[in-house]
C-alpha cells in the first residue's frame, strides 16, 4: 500500500474512532472534560481525539474500551 493510501486509510480509522467516542460520550451525558476527568487527561485531548486531529496511545484506547465497555473492534468502527 503506497504511503499515501495509507495515510487516507489511517485518518479514515480515526475519524470513525472520533465519531465513536463522541457518540459514546454524549449517550452517556459525559462532557469532554468529564471524561477528561475519568481517563486522567485533558479536555483538549477528548477534543482532539472527536475530531481526529490526534489518537490516543494504545494504553488510552484500552480504558476507553473498558470505561463504555465496548470492543475496541468497536471503536474503530470494526463491528456495529
């Protein structure tokens, strides 16, 4: 895969990564710096993350997995 597709296919993952955590979060009333709170961060990287302008590390991925209890398959937009 050419680094061009894969850097298109690695923001597609994100952003639907982003999108899950938003619809995760906003179901479950939470605002960004309430769960901020709960995964010891910042609401700027809550922000970041729903917006794909970043990713968290593999360590984060797995709280917030746990935190909503989900897949991180899910998250990733792996399984419905």
């Amino acid at each position: 895969m050419s680094s061009e597709k894969s850097d298109f296919f690695l923001m597609c993952i994100m952003k639907e990564f982003g999108n899950r955590l938003r619809e995760l979060r906003t179901e479950r009333k939470l605002l960004q710096k309430e769960l901020a709170k709960i995964l010891k961060t910042t609401h700027y990287s809550i922000s970041d993350w729903e917006t794909a302008k970043c990713e968290p590390d593999f360590q984060t991925i797995c709280l917030i997995a746990d935190h909503f209890k989900v897949s991180i398959d899910y998250l990733f937009g792996r399984e419905h």
